[in-house]
C-alpha cells in the first residue's frame, strides 16, 4: 500500500458533538464522504451530521492526522469493506478476501465486536466465529491461528438489512484518554466532551475562561491545550503504529509538525472548587498535561466568585443530582450562581451543563442564546450557552 492509497474511515464523537467535529475535520482538511453506496454502486443514505460521527476518505495520512489532532472524536476506525451475506458461509468466503494483510500478522490478537440489526445472519457470536475464520483463511499458509483476546486489534463488524461492513480500530485506546488525567472527581467529564462544550461555547482562545466547578480541572485542561494549539494526542499511543503498513517515517513527521505549532503562552485561566481534595487532582492532571504553570486552580465557593477581567468565558458542568449530592437539594446552589453570575459576570459569556430544568430555572438567568443537547457518562444534559447581556441589549 502506497501512502498516497485512498482509505474510507469513520470517525465517531459523542452524539450532540458533531457539528464540533466538522469544524476541526474543516480546519485539518479531511474530506468528508457525502453518500454511502452499496455493491452496485446504488446510494444507500446520506452521511448526516446527527449520527454520533462521520464518515471520511483519504490516505493513511489523514488517519494518522485525525487521531492527533481531533479533539472532539472518541475512535477513528479504517473500513476494510462491505457485502452481502445471507449466509454463514457466504460471510466467511468473503470476508477471507479482504485485504487482511496490510493490518493484521498471523497469528495475531483481535478483539471482534458484532452489532447485527435487520438481517437473517443475527447471532453476534456465530458471526464473530466466521470472520475469526476467515482471517485464518486468508493468512492459511502461514499455518497460525488468530487469537480472540479482550487486548487484540479490534475489529467491528456491522450486519444491517443483510449488508455486512467490516472495520477495524485505528485509535487504541479511546480518543478522549489524553493520558493525563489519573485522577479523577466523582463526576468526571470526559475530554472530547470539555472540548466540545469549550468549542460551542465560541470561547476565543485568548480572553480568560473560568470553570467554577471545576471538579478533575479537565474543563480549564482542555482550554489551556486548544490555546497552546497542542495537539491532544500529542503525548499518547496508538493502534495504528502496530499495523503492518505504519509508515513510521510518516507519522513522525506529523507528529513533528504537530510540536512545531505549540505555543508557549496563554491567556487567564481559572478553576475553582469548593472541595479541596478536587483541586489537588486538577493540580496533579495539570501537572501531567504541561500545564501546571498555565492554570490557577483555587478551592473556593462559588459564592466567593469574582471576575478577574471585563469579559471573558465561563464554561462550567456543575453538580447535578443524577451523579453526586443524589439526596441533596441543589437549588440553593444554582440560585446563588446565577446572582453571581447576574452581579458580576454580565459582560461575560456562560455556558453551563446541566440535565435539570429545575436546576437551570433556579440560576433565574435570561433565555439562553443557544441549547445544546449532549450526553455525559449516559446522563441526557444540555450545554446552556448564555450571551453577556450588552450584546442581547444591543
């Protein structure tokens, strides 16, 4: 396989995400694919931006591009191929003659993980056993064995309306692991998830960002990296380096024009917590993420809250009871935020995460200018996004 080989691949995102994800593949310059088409080049659907990622085409390069640089994504997975199968054997034959080779050697590890939706072929086990079987027949003069393991290369096999699609895992481990946060508070928000709320908040990247609640400090973390144009991938592995056809010169020059792009300075970033244990793992986290000189984490009330500039950003995910405090009542607390935020902050703009209308009702603040709908660790919430009033007054 050549560099310059064309690839299809797929990159998923936390659903609510995907119109932050089509802003960075823009900036990055992926391509994406508009219609999906079957064997007989008839189009099945068109690739919206509502379907939890999107589906892109290019040289390996860009794979190796979007794991780095994507800081929304949580998996970046190569499609190997589609067919028809109606039948087990069907299924084996030709999935035996995919391309097997420039991914996997004999012998190896894989982890096959199968969603069957809508067609005759739908026991996920019977299905996982035949593709096992058809890599062994690709690779039979080697006379080895592929291994099932929960730590092999991971290979996604998706059967609906009888078409079966066969993918296999780029990343590793998910994307959202940036390999810096160890330490974690009760409630943590995942990564790709701070990226997002911080990227829809419309934060500049160089005016001061306050996370009041700052829980782990991943909010703040992530704001700091975006400032500094630090890649998030920039100090973690990939599966992709196992992959007989890892073009190691390639991907080391990508990474070394990743580091060139770093900036050293950046603007007033603040992470506040009343609960002193939280903001001893955002020091730690930051720590371990190069930017324990770039963030001023303090353990405070809300209620002591000021603002350090004219304007600014304050991107925030809040207690709420689903996960923490379940059996208290957290309406006090929303209700003094807003009257601080109504006190202090009117040339601000807030963007708060919540999942209780209650809640939101209680911060008694203007109807927001936009409202995204989001989930975090399974929870249904809404991305709040508030404009400082001078602009809803002019």
């Amino acid at each position: 396989m050549t560099n310059s080989e064309k690839l299809h691949f797929y990159v998923s995102c936390p659903p609510g995400l995907e119109p932050m994800l089509a802003a960075e593949y823009k900036q990055l310059g992926l391509v994406r694919v508009k219609l999906k088409k079957d064997e007989d080049n008839q189009v099945i659907h068109t690739i919206g931006e509502d379907t939890g990622g999107m589906e892109f085409e290019g040289p390996i390069e860009h794979v190796y591009k979007a794991n780095l640089h994507l800081r929304t994504a949580s998996r970046v997975t190569v499609r190997l191929g589609e067919f028809k199968a109606i039948t087990f054997a069907e299924l084996r034959k030709k999935a035996s003659k995919f391309e097997w080779a420039k991914y996997l050697v004999p012998g190896q590890n894989v982890s096959i993980q199968v969603t069957c939706h809508k067609s005759r072929l739908y026991h996920s086990d019977a299905v996982a056993e035949r593709i096992l079987g058809s890599i062994d027949d690709h690779f039979s003069a080697s006379g080895k064995k592929t291994v099932l393991s929960s730590e092999g290369q991971i290979i996604l096999v998706r059967l609906v309306n009888d078409n079966c699609t066969i993918s296999l895992d780029s990343s590793g481990e998910l994307l959202y692991k940036r390999g810096y946060r160890q330490a974690v508070a009760k409630a943590p928000l995942r990564e790709n998830l701070a990226a997002g709320m911080i990227m829809a908040s419309g934060w500049d990247g160089m005016s001061p960002l306050i996370d009041p609640f700052c829980g782990s400090g991943t909010i703040p973390i992530e704001a700091a990296m975006m400032a500094q144009h630090i890649a998030p991938g920039i100090n973690r592995s990939f599966r992709f380096t196992n992959w007989p056809i890892y073009a190691k010169a390639l991907w080391t020059d990508i990474l070394d024009q990743a580091k060139k792009q770093i900036l050293k300075e950046s603007p007033l970033l603040f992470g506040y917590d009343r609960d002193a244990g939280a903001i001893e793992m955002s020091k730690s986290n930051a720590a371990r993420a190069g930017q324990k000189d770039h963030i001023q984490f303090v353990c405070q009330a809300v209620s002591l809250l000021e603002s350090p500039a004219s304007t600014g950003w304050i991107v925030t995910n809040p207690p709420y009871g689903i996960r923490v405090s379940e059996n208290k009542d957290l309406r006090d607390l929303y209700a003094r935020f807003g009257s601080i935020l109504k006190q202090n902050f009117t040339t601000w703009h807030t963007s708060v995460l919540c999942n209780d209308d209650q809640l939101i009702a209680n911060m008694a603040l203007p109807k927001p200018e936009r409202t995204i709908r989001l989930v975090n660790g399974g929870i249904s919430v809404k991305q709040l996004i508030y404009t400082p009033q001078k602009e809803q007054n002019g």
